[in-house]
C-alpha cells in the first residue's frame, strides 16, 4: 500500500480517524514543547493595533486561541481548514475559552483561498506546508493575502532530521524514513524556503532553528509514535513483527528513562515586499 499523509488526506478519513488526529493537534498543543516553539514566534510578530491575522491550515484552532487569548492582541483572526470536522470542533473549543467574538473559522483550501489579495497584516502556516500537495502554491497565496509591509510566519519540522534511537540501526533507519513518509507530503521542503521566499516577493526578516530533543523522558514524540505508527502499519512499510518490537522498545526506553528522540524545527518569518 502507498504510504499517503493523513493531514493531506483527511477528509478521505474515516470520522473516529479524524477524531483521533484532532485530539493530537489539542493534546500537542499542551506540550512544552509545543507551546515554546509557538510563543517564540508569536512573541516577535509585532502586531499593530486591530491586526487581521489569517492562519491557514487551522486544525482545531489552537494557534489562534494562542494568540487571542494574548492581551496585546486586539485585532481579529480568521482559520481556513480543508477539513469541516477540524472547523467545527475550532469553533467549539473558541467558544469554550471566549475567543470565538475575535477568532472566525472556515472551510477553504489553502492552495486557492477565496478572499480579496492584501487582506491581511499576518498570514501564518503552522506545521501545514509539510502536508500540502502543492507547497510553492500555497506559499504563492500567502503572499497574495499579505498586505504590502506585512508579515508571512511559516512553522514547520524539517522530518528529513526526524530520528528515533533504536539498538538495531538499519531497523531504526527504516522506522525514521517509514515515519516521515507515512506522515509528510513534503518532509524536507522547510529547508528550501530561504530560496522560494524571495522568489514570492517576500523577504526573509528573521529564520531560526529549535531542535526538539527528548531524552530520558519522552511526551512529544511519545504522542508522534502513537499516533502514526498504526500508518505505517497500514502502509506495510516495515514488517509488522518489526515495527510491533520498535514500538515496544519505545514504550521501555520511555519506561525505563533511557529514551532518546529529535526533530529539527524552523521558523521563518517574511515580510512582503
Ligand atoms: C498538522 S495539522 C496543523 C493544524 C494547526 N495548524 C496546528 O498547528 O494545530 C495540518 C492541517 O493542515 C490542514 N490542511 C492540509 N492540507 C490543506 C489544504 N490544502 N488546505 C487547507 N488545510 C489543509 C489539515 O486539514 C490539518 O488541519
């Protein structure tokens, strides 16, 4: 079976699938990790006063509801997901913490979205463009929704550096390489970005690194294997008896303190030109 990204395929999920992804999305966005990754580019944005700030590829919301629970933030934001299950429960969970008068959310492709060019101050990608079928035409179109002077934040993983430790080397470069397939449509284009952006008439401000590393204790990655390890099953891409003992060496290592886990992480933040 082909391995096939289930955030780029996710309205051909079954509904208790999406469910489960959607959990994650909320479930991550507790993480430290998380949440460090998120605050540091947020804190850098410079927001002006009624910002319009549009994030695509939205999820359940939880970038946004970062921001608007913010007390420097004033303006208003809008949430575009391709996926109507990820929107309704984005609208749910802002109405459940009081954000929901300054956070809209709807339904729309990131590839073409269907709104007036320069209509926004901020337009944000968090951990979307490792997912997208098409990444130059989406960063295309955050260009185009950017106003001239405002600012274009592209979050995601560089899954090329995506590494779990795992006594049998070749098995655990296997498991590395199935994880990353299963999971990411486009796992090392965040590396291609200082050459795209300027190319988009954006120039790049501001680009830092954050290796994620968990050692002894496992939490972010810990949720990762769970979730997309049932992927690579279903893809065949490692036996299943070998996959099965990967797995449960994880469990153990993060047992016993002996875990070992790292992705590379970048931010890129653009102005328009
Ligand atoms: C890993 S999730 C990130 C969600 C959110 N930004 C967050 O960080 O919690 C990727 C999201 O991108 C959405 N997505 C993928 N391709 C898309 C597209 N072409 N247009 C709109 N959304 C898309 C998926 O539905 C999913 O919600």
């Amino acid at each position: 079976m082909v391995a096939r990204d289930p955030h780029r395929f996710v309205n051909e999920l079954d509904e208790p699938a999406r469910e489960r992804l959607a959990a994650r999305l909320e479930s991550r966005a507790r993480d430290d990790v998380f949440t460090r990754l998120l605050d540091k580019y947020v804190a850098r944005l410079a927001l002006p006063p009624l910002a319009r700030v549009l994030e695509v590829g939205c999820g359940t919301g939880v970038v946004l509801r970062t921001l608007a629970r913010r007390d420097d933030f004033t303006g208003q934001a809008l949430g575009v997901d391709q996926c109507g299950s990820f929107i309704d429960a984005a609208n749910g969970f802002a109405r459940d913490e009081r954000v929901d008068s300054r956070i809209a959310f709807r339904v729309g492709d990131a590839h073409g979205v269907d709104l007036p060019a320069a209509s926004f101050d901020v337009v944000i990608a968090h951990t979307l463009i490792s997912h997208v079928t098409a990444p130059l035409a989406v960063l295309g179109e955050m260009a185009r929704l950017v106003r001239p002077g405002g600012t274009v934040v592209v979050f995601d993983g560089d899954y090329a550096s995506l590494t779990y430790a795992y006594p049998d080397h070749d098995l655990g470069r296997r498991v590395d390489e199935a994880l990353t397939n299963v999971t990411f449509n486009n796992p090392r284009i965040m590396r291609d970005l200082p050459r795209i952006l300027p190319e988009l008439g954006l120039k790049l401000a501001d680009a830092w690194g954050d290796a994620v590393i968990e050692i002894g204790h496992a939490s972010y990655f810990k949720s990762f294997a769970e979730t997309y390890v049932p992927y690579v099953r279903k893809a065949g891409l490692v036996p299943g008896d070998a996959l099965e003992a990967w797995h449960d060496a994880q469990r153990r290592a993060m047992e016993n303190g002996t875990f070992f886990a790292a992705c590379n992480y970048y931010t890129y933040m653009a102005r328009r030109l």
